[in-house]
C-alpha cells in the first residue's frame, strides 16, 4: 500500500511539474519609467512603452481654444496630485479631439519631465480595464488612460463594466489614474439604440438612463464643431508657417478651399491632409 502511495505522488508530481511547464509565464512587471506613453495589449496583459507618440503641437491646434483650455487646467490639476475629472469629448469628426488630449499631455510633460504617463486602451479591450487598473494602482506615476472612438452598438454590454470602472465599484478608479474617451456620439451610444431600448424595454425611460448614464461618469463633456472657413484658413496658415510652407495668401486660401470642397468638410484633419499635399507639391519634409 505504501509503495502504490509513493506510485501515485510520483506521478501527481510530474502531472503538477507538466503543467507548470504548460503554463504561460506570469508578466514582468511594467517599468513605467521607460516612457511616457504606454499601449496596453489585454490579451497578453502587457503595457508596451511607446517611445514617441504622434501629435501635433498643442498652439496649431486652432478652433477649439476653449475645450483646450478647460481641459488642460483639469490635467495640470491631475499631473499636480489635485482632484480632476474624468473627460469626455465628443463631436464632429477630425477637429482634434483625439488630438487635444495627446498635445496636452506632451505639453505638461515639456513643462514638468515624467510627471504624467500616457496609457492608450483600444475601445475593444474596455473589459480588461479592471486588469490594467491592477497594474496601475500600486505606481507612484500618474497616469493619463485614453482611450479614442469609444462608443458602443445595440448588443454590447461593456459599457457596464465602464460605469462600474469610473465610478460605480467598490474600489473605483485609482487616485493615480484619470480617464479620458474621445466619441461621435455624446451619448456614447446611437440614437437609433436609444430609441430602440425606449420601444421596446418594459420601462423605457429605465432602459434609457441605465444606458445614457454612462456619459454621466464624465465629469467633463467638451462638444467639438466643424470650423467656419475663418478659422480653417488659420489652421492652414499656421500649419504653413510652422513647417515652412511658402505660398501667396490668396493663392493659398483658393486652394485650401478647393481641397475642402472636394472633403465635403472643413476640420483639423482636412487641413492637415491639404498641408501633407501642398508640401509634397513643394517638395518640402514635414518634421
């Protein structure tokens, strides 16, 4: 009997010695004074260093001096250990809302070195929040959680574990963590999905708040609107004369106009994407 106890620890130790082998590695523990921007990846559950983010320099961005006033005296106050607010911007496509929020953590940064650290989470990986949370708790950095184009469909129940990460759950988010979303919809969600939850739920206007109240956890809503011509020829403008670009005024207003009549629209992007092709025609580098 002995013997057959000694066969069994035997092979329970190599069952266990297989299976440690098996598993996957814990993961190393983030450094999170290697960078100032960071992408979490949920699947592997890791935070890769991103050593230089693409931006634009916070004084090109023209249009929207008030969203970038608000928003950046709400980080100065975060980067400064002080209470600030979770921010959402929502609004007309391609005048910088995903842009702001990367210029001014680059600003602070300029100003203050390491004093703020940037973490990007794909709107697909919203349910991992709570694994990335862990990993940022126990830093004494604080940190700046971003995460572009958040919106959510019909059948997505995400946003659930979004209310609860914000504000909702027992531990909350971290006193080193902000959370900052870019969106379309003000809402988050479409207004066909809100009608559709009014029409068919058993207490519609239940079914709705439960839904629209996410947008509630953002202290901060800042809308963005499409430019008037003034102020897309000023981001031309000022464009042209950070990189070099040299072209008659009225030359220059003619075709930035066409470009935007052939867009459909005027924005921040549309006037980058016309800057791209008017430096290429003048065979000039964009640094």
């Amino acid at each position: 009997m002995a013997e057959k106890d000694k066969d069994i620890e035997r092979l329970l130790t190599r069952v266990a010695a297989a299976l440690e082998r098996l598993a996957p590695a814990p993961p190393t523990p983030p450094d999170f004074g290697a960078a100032d921007a960071f992408a979490w990846h949920a699947e592997s559950g890791r935070l890769e260093p991103v050593p230089e983010v693409n931006r634009v320099e916070l004084d090109l961005l023209r249009g929207i001096e008030r969203q970038r006033d608000i928003l950046l005296a709400n980080t100065e106050r975060f980067a400064n250990g002080l209470p600030a607010n979770n921010a959402l911007l929502w609004g007309a496509r391609g005048m910088g809302k995903s842009s702001l929020v990367k210029a001014i953590h680059a600003h602070i940064n300029e100003r203050k070195p390491k004093s703020l650290a940037l973490v990007e989470i794909h709107r697909e990986d919203i349910p991992s929040l709570p694994r990335l949370l862990d990993q940022l708790r126990g830093s004494k950095r604080r940190f700046l959680l971003f995460c572009d184009d958040l919106s959510f469909d019909s059948e997505d129940s995400t946003y659930k574990s979004l209310k609860a990460v914000l504000e909702g759950g027992i531990e909350g988010r971290p006193q080193n963590v902000v959370f900052y979303a870019t969106s379309n919809r003000r809402h988050l969600m479409s207004r066909d999905m809100i009608d559709n939850e009014r029409s068919t739920a058993i207490n519609p206007s239940e079914a709705v708040e439960e839904k629209v109240s996410l947008s509630d956890r953002f202290g901060l809503w800042l809308g963005f609107h499409h430019c008037d011509q003034d102020t897309y020829f000023a981001m031309i403008e000022g464009y042209c004369a950070r990189h070099g670009l040299k072209m008659p005024l009225e030359e220059l207003h003619h075709e930035a106009n066409e470009w935007s009549i052939t867009r459909g629209s005027r924005s921040g992007r549309v006037a980058w994407q016309f800057i791209q092709d008017l430096a290429g025609r003048l065979g000039k580098t964009l640094d």
